[in-house]
C-alpha cells in the first residue's frame, strides 16, 4: 500500500511540475543591447493571444528587459487608439497590478470599425510611421507600490524608458518597450525569477480606469459612443497575463 501512495505522490508532482513549467514561457536572452537592433523583428514570439491577435516577444539580458507586441488586426489597432494600451508587470509573478506603461491618450472621438478602415486607408507605410508619432507621444508609468504616476514624452530622450512604435511591411503595429531591470530586481539575476506581463486597454468602454491621462467625466462624456452601433464585439482589449521565466547568460 505504501508504495501505490509512494508511485501516487510521484505521478501527482510529475504532473504539478510539468504544468508549472507549462506556465512558464522562457524569455530570450540578448547580449546585444542595440535598442534597434534587428534581433527584435527576425526572432520569433514567445507567446500568442488569438482573442486579440498579439503577439509577444520578451527579450532580457541583466540591464535591461525589452518587451515587444506586434498585431496585424486593423480591429486590435482601432482598440489601441479608442481606449489605449496598457502593458502591466508584476515581477512577483502573482498577476498584480504593480507597473505599467500606458498610452496613447484615449481618443476625442472613438473610430467606428469601418471609420477606422477607411482612416488607415488614408496612410502610405512613411505617412502611417509619422501618424505614430504623432498619436504616441505621450506615455504614463504607474509604479503601483511607490504610488508613483509620471508622463514622459517620446519627444524626450530618456535613458529609464524607451519606446518604440511603428509600422513595416510584414506588421501592421509594432510596439517596442525597454525598461531597466533594476526597476525590478535589485540583486544580480539569479535565473530563478518568474515576471507576469499583462495586457490590456487603459480604459474600458463600461468602467472608468483610474489613470492621470484621464478622468471620469471625459470617460462619460464618450460612454454611448463606445457603446453604439450593431457591433457588439468589445471595444476595449480584455486584460490577458503570461508568466515568463528571465534568462540568465
């Protein structure tokens, strides 16, 4: 009887580490710390989300983690410029909301599906690269546990954080994010953490999101326009999290 329970304990944490190791997506190491370096475009993502059809590539190495989202949904774009993006970090692990970047500002008047069709339509790949620009110059950092709130501009240079938004051939959106490790991790990688990265939009269309780069009554004031139309797919991107395991040299 004691060796069934013995054989029993085994298989069940055979089964609870390989899920724990499921779970966990290896990030990729990269020595070049180039912020443009071509490494970023040619290698392949990490992770997926098919409900907003984003893909993720996280790259580390001990200065800095680089976090990368591509889309080629016009639909996921049209979200993006409604209500925002928002990219949260919880170097726990625990899926809290610790840090975030967000931007761009919520837009003045929300684009219908085929309003945004018809905008993108607008726009050769320079003039749709300087329509970035031009939308992303503002963004917020939200550093939950110092209760911290700041505005940085990408018109700046600034060394803490770096962005980068732009089109190519192959990728409709490209968002490009650095952030210093030692935001994180005080101590040199030991190769035993785990950092929860989740997306989704700064507001919501039904509930105010509590950020600097806005506030209730201009939410309110676009409620029933976010709301309207026979469209019911939501508007805002639904909060999503992946847990990645940081890469030691």
């Amino acid at each position: 009887m004691s060796r069934i329970i013995q054989f029993a304990f085994l298989i069940s944490l055979f089964t609870l580490n390989s899920c724990s190791v499921k779970n966990q997506i290896s990030t990729y190491w990269q020595n070049e710390r180039d912020f443009s370096s071509e490494i970023y475009s040619t290698t392949e993502a990490n992770y997926y989300n098919a409900e907003d059809q984003i893909s993720v590539k996280v790259f580390n190495n001990d200065k800095f983690i680089d976090i990368i989202l591509e889309t080629n949904s016009t639909n996921t774009l049209r979200k993006i410029y409604n209500l925002g993006l928002s990219v949260w970090i919880d170097p726990e692990a625990k899926f809290k909301n610790s840090f975030a970047i967000n931007f761009p500002m919520p837009a003045k008047f929300p684009f219908t599906a085929e309003k945004f069709e018809n905008y993108l339509s607008r726009f050769s790949l320079t003039e749709l690269n300087e329509e970035f620009l031009d939308r992303f110059q503002i963004f917020e950092v939200v550093n939950v546990k110092k209760n911290e709130s700041l505005s940085i501009s990408t018109l700046q240079e600034d060394d803490t954080y770096q962005v980068k938004i732009s089109s190519k051939n192959e990728v409709l959106f490209s968002y490009h994010l650095r952030i210093p490790m030692s935001e994180f991790y005080s101590k040199n990688l030991s190769g035993n953490e785990i950092i929860s990265i989740g997306v989704a939009s700064i507001n919501e269309a039904n509930e105010e999101y509590h950020s600097a780069l806005s506030s209730k009554e201009y939410i309110n004031k676009r409620m029933e326009r976010l709301k309207a139309g026979y469209n019911q797919t939501p508007f805002e991107l639904t909060e999503w999290w992946a847990n990645f395991k940081i890469s030691t040299e």
